[in-house]
C-alpha cells in the first residue's frame, strides 16, 4: 500500500514538473509544433513521403485481401508505430541537446547562449521560408545523400518489409536520424530551453506537428500528397518566415 502511495505521489510529482514546463516554455512547444505543421507540408511530405508510402504498401499487402476491411486501410495509412518511433527519436535529441546547452549554461554562466540558439533555429526556418538563402547559405540546404544518410537506409532497409508493431516502432527511431535542415532548426529551437525535459518536450511538440502532413500521405496515396505539397507550398514560406520571427522575439525576450 505505501508502495503503491509513493509511485502515485511520484506520478503526480513528475505530472506536475512537467506541466509548469510546459506552461514556462510554451511559446517555444507552440512555434516548433506550428513549424512541424507547416515545415512537413511543404517538406516532410517530398522527403519522407516515399518512407510513409512504402510502409503502407507493405502493410496493406500482408493483410489477405478476403480480410481486408476499412479499419486495416486506415491502421495501414496511420503507421502509429513509425511515428511513436520518429517522436522517440526527436524526444531523444532533443533531451541531449537542450541537457548539453544547459550544462554549458552552468558552467560558463553564458545566459545569452539560448539567445543564440533561437536566433539559429529562426535562421534556419527562415533558410526554408525565403529560398534565395538557399544560395546565400548553401549549408542551410543541406540533402540526404552523405554517408550518414546511406547508412541510416542500409540499416533500416530489412525492417521496409514487415514494417508493423516493434519493427514499425524501430524503423521509426532509425529513419528519425535522417538528416533534414528542418529537423536541425528544431533541435537548435529545443536546445534553448536549457533542460533535457524542456528539449524532449519541444521536440515531441515538433514530431506531431509533422504527423498530420505524413499521415494523409498515407491514408490518400502520392497523388494526394503531391496536391497538398502543391498548395502548402503557396502558404508555408509565410508561416515559417512568421514562425522564424516568433523565435525572434523569444530570443530578444531572453537578452532585454
């Protein structure tokens, strides 16, 4: 019975840091999930969209067609596993980054630090939202086709082919490595908040604003996702140009 009394003081405990976290940060949770949301609409979908539909088949083609019902083309589209694993991933990194650059903080009493890495993950949205920076600052753009990224697809290529429960899960932790200049503005973003749970929070922000775009993917097939791409595109470099601002004003925040 005390047992039982101290895990529920201690969930009750964690619930409540975790709360007062994200009520102190979040400015920085809404503008990374706004920059998931618009960022994988014009991006994620050309660039993970053939990861998502992939999956999809492959799920869909194991399921005996006098089987097949509604619900299996939906779970088959929604990849809850491969998502969960992404968002593992991006907590992950984001735990690291923001627990490095609070330790940093510590130790060199450097506050004007998060300043810093807010105003690098503006630039870095703002790398997406206005593309002639692409030529100004070539390494804001950088692609998937180094050797880390080939590494990344060797090592998750066995999983492409029964890609449900712990192996969609696992596929997703490995695919959440690619590298993406998107992903990097949201880890510098993440790392401004000086704490391993503050980062991990940003971040899993970021990963469900990513969800929607890559689900219809999914659900509707390429063609929908082309479509949507189409019309994102009119509407994103706005947002991020605006949600690059928003980071802006948080950084200016931090030094006045």
């Amino acid at each position: 019975m005390d047992q039982d009394i101290l895990l529920i003081n201690l969930l009750a405990s964690g619930l409540a840091h975790c709360r007062a976290v994200v009520v102190e940060h979040g400015g920085l949770m809404s503008s990374l999930f706004v920059a998931g949301l618009v960022g994988s609409a014009g991006h994620c979908v050309g660039m993970c969209g053939p990861f998502v539909l992939a999956q999809s088949v492959s799920r869909l083609e194991a399921s005996p067609a006098a089987e097949m019902r509604e619900f299996h083309r939906l779970a088959g589209g929604a990849l809850v596993p491969y998502h969960l694993g992404r968002m593992t991933t991006y907590a992950g990194l984001g735990a690291a980054a923001g627990a490095l650059a609070g330790g940093v903080i510590d130790l060199t009493g450097l506050r004007w630090l998060s300043a810093v890495l807010l105003c690098l993950a503006a630039l870095f949205f703002l790398g997406y939202a206005v593309r002639r920076l692409g030529g100004l600052l070539p390494w804001l753009s950088v692609g998937g086709e180094g050797w880390w990224s080939r590494t990344i697809g060797e090592a998750a290529k066995p999983l492409f082919g029964r890609p449900v429960g712990v192996r969609g899960y696992a596929l997703g932790v490995a695919l959440g490595f690619l590298p993406c200049g998107l992903l990097y503005g949201a880890i510098a973003a993440a790392a401004a908040g000086g704490g391993a749970l503050t980062g991990a929070l940003a971040m899993i922000a970021f990963a469900l604003g990513t969800v929607p775009a890559l689900v219809a993917v999914g659900l509707a097939g390429h063609v929908a996702g082309r479509q949507w791409q189409f019309l994102a595109a009119r509407v994103t470099p706005v947002l991020l140009a605006a949600n690059a601002a928003a980071l802006s004003y948080l950084a200016w925040r931090m030094i006045g």
